[in-house]
C-alpha cells in the first residue's frame, strides 16, 4: 500500500498475470478522469474500459470506451491490453483476475442482492477455484445503517452474520463481507480485503454518504500483465 502514488492515496497489488489499483482522493481537491488517473498510477495512458454502472446485475464484454449499461465488465481473452474500470463513492469494488482473462465489479447493496459478484464470476473463463479476488475501499458496518428491508434482502443474498444491530437499533451491514462470503460460496478462494471505510477514511477515500452529491469518486483498476 502507498499513500500519495500520483497525488494521491492508492493501492497496487499483482496475482494470476493481473495488476490492480485502488485510488482515493486528490489532496489537491481536483476531479481528475479515469485516464489521468491510471496514467498517474502506471506512469503512461492505456486503453480503458468503463460502463454505465446503474446497481444491476448485468456482465458486460470489456472493450475500450463506454461498454454499455451494467455493472460488471469482463475480458475474456488472455494477453488483452484493455484496462477494466470501476467507480465507487461506498459501494464495493471487486476485482477478478484468473488463467484466461480478468473483471471488475461495482457491488452496492442492489448489486449484490441481484447477483452482481455470481454473474461475473459465472462470466469468467476456468474453475473459480484458480481466481484471485480483490474487495477495495467500501463503507463500512461501523457508519452504514440501512433499513430492515435492504438488510434481510443482502443477508439473503450473503449471510445473516453481515447484519449487525447499531447503536440506534437500526441494522448496520458489512457490504465488504457480503461480497466475501458471495465469492466463497461461488468457488474463489483466494480473495484480498481492503478493510478500509470510505466513510470514516476522509482524508483519503470519497464517500456519498459522507458528503452527499458533492463527493467524487474512488476508482479501481485492473489489467492483464506478462507472465512470468
């Protein structure tokens, strides 16, 4: 992990013959795009791919440019050059790397009682045994209180034990840990958390629930390398 890669807070890690990149905020206080972003982060402009994330379940085929409406983004071919991209501002990011090909995944509450994290990896190429998984900067159960409701649907959808009571009564949940237990169930074994809260990280991580709609955007990164 580093603090300050590019300007700002990022974190790189590498597996399965794939890079990953989660970034927070600028302390600068600028917007920059994805591009500039990965550009800071790699040190030159790459192709990148993005979709029109709306809370759905829906897997896209990764190309460069604006995919289409979904939330999931996927490159099945091994040696693709194609960046996946992903923005949060308290939803979770979830990154995917295996033999054959890489993902990413925007994971809200929605997403992963629609079966965002199954689709995509049902999407992948190979046993999902093989896979590594990455969970980047989400809300935490400490600061995301919801309604009855939302929690029996994402318990339902993950595991009881991601329900928390909090200090009002209220339930709080641990999206992070849903998305966990949701990989496990679908065969991934080896899987990194990030267990960094976007609401409470402020100097470092934007949060909607935080700061409303005037809070940017997390992005989270992966790519295909050489194999060694």
């Amino acid at each position: 992990m580093s603090a300050g890669t590019g300007g700002f807070w990022a974190w790189t890690g590498e597996d399965q013959g794939a890079a990953v990149a989660f970034s927070g905020r600028d302390p600068a206080g600028g917007r920059p795009s994805r591009e500039e972003v990965l550009a800071r982060l790699t040190g030159r402009p790459r192709p990148v791919a993005w979709a029109r994330q709306v809370h759905s379940a829906r897997v896209l085929p990764a190309r460069p440019g604006e995919c289409g409406e979904g939330d999931a983004l996927v490159s099945a071919s091994a040696g693709d050059d194609v960046v996946l991209s992903i923005v949060t501002a308290d939803c979770v990011p979830v990154l995917l790397a295996g033999p054959a090909g890489i993902a990413a995944a925007h994971a809200g509450w929605r997403g992963i009682a629609a079966g965002v994290v199954d689709a995509t990896v049902a999407a992948m190429a190979g046993d999902p045994g093989s896979f590594a998984a990455w969970i980047g900067p989400a809300i935490g159960s400490c600061c995301y209180e919801t309604g009855q409701d939302v929690a029996d649907q994402v318990a339902a959808a993950s595991d009881p034990a991601i329900v928390t009571p909090g200090p009002a009564g209220r339930p709080h949940l641990d999206l992070q840990q849903a998305v966990r237990r949701q990989l496990q169930a679908a065969g991934v074994r080896r899987i990194q958390v990030l267990p960094l809260c976007t609401r409470c990280e402020a100097a470092i991580l934007h949060s909607y629930r935080r700061d409303g709609k005037a809070a940017g955007r997390n992005h989270a990164f992966i790519w295909q390398t050489p194999r060694r």
